[in-house]
C-alpha cells in the first residue's frame, strides 16, 4: 500500500476548503498507508502573521514572501518521503508560474495536481497552472466544466471530475431550528461581496412583500455596502457558521452568466444545503448539476429578477417549507459530499495512474 501525503498551502489561502482537512486524510485510510497532512507553517504561525499592524503589511506580502516562505516551503517539500503519492492543492507557493517546488515532489513521488479554481474560464489566468499541469500524473478537479476545460488544453493526461466534500457534521442536527422571523444568509468571502449589489432591488421588492432579516456572513471587517434595507453584519468564523446559517430559512448566491461563472464550483452552495438550509442559486454551471441532483433548492434563470422575487418570497412566506426543503438538501449533502465516499472516488482515480 503506497503512502499519501496530501500537501496544503497556508490557511488564509484556504477558502472554506474541507478538503486536505484532517477529517479527508482519516476517509483515505482504507487505500494508503501512511496518510499524512502536510502544512508548510504550523498554525500558531499564520496566527502571528494576522496580528501584524497595517504599517506592516508591505512587509509580509513583500519580502516575506519572498524570503521566508519559500524556506518554509522548501522545507516542508524536503520532509515528504519518497516514492509516494503526494497530492498538491493549488499552488505552494503563490504566483511561482516555475512551479519549481512542485517539480521536486515529481522528482521523487507520484505528483497529483488538485485544480480547484476556475482559472480555465480566463485564459491568461490558466497559463498560472500550466507548468503544474504537464509535471502532474493526474489533475483532479471539482466540476465537470474544468474537466472539459483542463482536457482540451491537456489531452494526454488524466483528468478526474470528483466532487469537493463538505463537513456536514459541523451543523449539529439538533442547532437547525428555524428562527421564528424570516430569515435570509448571504455568506461568502469579501471578494464576493458584489453580489449584494446586483440583488440590491430584488431585496428591497421582496423585503416590501415580506419583510425579513438578512444576515451578511462575511470576512472579519464589516463591508462598505449600501443596501435598501436592514441588514446585519456578522464576521466569518466557524463558530457563526454553524450558528446563524441552519438558522435562516433560505440562503442565496447570486452568480454571473459568463463563461467563468460556468466552470466555478459551488461550494457556498454546498454549505447551505449541509446546513439544512434552502439554496436559492444562479441556473448555471456546477450548481445547476448539484441542485438538479439533488432535486432540493431553487435556480434561477438567467438571474431574472422576477423569478428571484418570486421565490424569495415563497421561501420567506411559510418556515415549514423551509423546514421541509431544507431537510432535503441536508439529506442530500450528507449522502453526497460525506468524506468516505468522496475519498473512494480520489483513491480510485489515484490508483488509476499509478
């Protein structure tokens, strides 16, 4: 049984990511042994790095990224035992279009490149993960779009479809009651926020039809949006997580039409549903396939506001629906996104190639 290493970059380069947690190595049990969880800086590290005042920040995306972190990389790199499988998530090192540690893992190991952005979409963005392509073995990807994408730019190697898992069992099933008052969650990162804006009158329509609170889960610092009507901000943590979205009677995600959009997971999406909470999402891409197989939440086509209207305030209308819906996309996202059986998937494809 050969060894796994699955090698993960620094936690704020992490975006609500369950996979390469602690949690997926122990489902890759049953297939290699040893299973280890590479990190390139302990946590109390990244810790330290968060506390630096403003003034300072020229020097840690500066030349600390330039000096120490590279060290730290090549290090970890140097500790990952030969003549097994190691598994890289995005990048190691950001911006490195070399891709020169991820050259030495395929030296000595198996070399599996996990490509979970949507770079795809944007051509130039793509020549980022060129060199990580053509060193790889296998290049494993979330959505079926970045599989048709990664092949025709790749088609002599393997290229696997899996989708990403969920921790479901963050949301302890006996915290979703539903909030006795209409509830709505956006959550998702700061760089997401523009969503808020293109659902600016949308909100205040079905706000004028059924009056809700909308709660904005979202980064440490509380946004600069203008929106019609009240709204709550509350930092990202796990802890806020697992509190206020079970809670909401409907969470939404407003995505694009564009071809980017098309190849983007969905994973916010995802969270929703584990959390027994009714998606109400975009008609494209990835979340159309989750949403459809799952035959639990909304979509909406070509982002018509009236469709969105309309099914906001049918969610925000009745919490047994609520209840009821979101029961069945929590039933789905614990069969489907669970760790073993996300983990077979990848033990498959991995074996495939070595």
């Amino acid at each position: 049984m050969k060894s796994l290493a699955l090698f993960r970059g620094p936690r704020r380069y992490r975006s609500g990511d369950d996979a390469f947690s602690q949690a997926f190595a122990n489902a890759m049990t049953p297939y290699f042994s040893p299973v280890t969880l590479s990190e390139m800086s302990p946590p109390w590290h990244e810790d330290l790095l968060e506390t630096f005042p403003i003034s300072l920040m020229p020097f840690r995306h500066g030349i600390y990224n330039r000096t120490v972190r590279p060290m730290m990389i090549r290090d970890a790199v140097g500790r990952l035992a030969p003549g097994g499988v190691v598994c890289v998530r995005d990048e190691l090192w950001r911006g490195d279009a070399t891709a020169v540690f991820e050259r030495e893992i395929a030296r000595h190991n198996t070399y599996i490149y996990n490509y979970f952005d949507n770079w795809f979409a944007v051509p130039h963005l793509a020549q980022r993960a060129k060199v990580r392509c053509e060193l790889a073995e296998a290049i494993i990807v979330p959505t079926a779009r970045l599989k048709e994408s990664c092949e025709d730019s790749y088609p002599r190697k393997p290229v696997f479809a899996i989708e990403e898992p969920v921790d479901c069992s963050r949301f302890d099933a006996a915290a979703t009651e539903k909030a006795d008052v209409p509830t709505l969650v956006w959550a998702g990162s700061p760089f997401s926020q523009a969503e808020l804006v293109g659902m600016r009158d949308i909100l205040a329509a079905v706000h004028g039809v059924r009056p809700f609170d909308l709660i904005v889960l979202s980064g440490d610092r509380k946004p600069a949006l203008s929106l019609p009507i009240p709204w709550r901000w509350v930092p990202f943590s796990p802890a806020n997580e697992q509190e206020f979205i079970p809670r909401a009677w409907a969470g939404f995600c407003r995505l694009g039409t564009d071809d980017y959009a098309s190849a983007k997971g969905c994973y916010k999406t995802k969270v929703y549903m584990a959390a027994g909470t009714t998606p109400v999402v975009t008609d494209i891409g990835h979340a159309r396939q989750v949403l459809r197989a799952a035959g639990a939440g909304f979509l909406i086509e070509d982002n018509d506001p009236r469709q969105w209207i309309d099914t906001l305030v049918q969610l925000l209308t009745s919490r047994d629906t609520a209840i009821w819906e979101g029961g069945r996309a929590r039933d789905f996202a614990r069969e489907q996104f669970a760790y073993g059986s996300i983990a077979a998937d990848w033990a498959g494809a991995i074996q495939k190639v070595c």
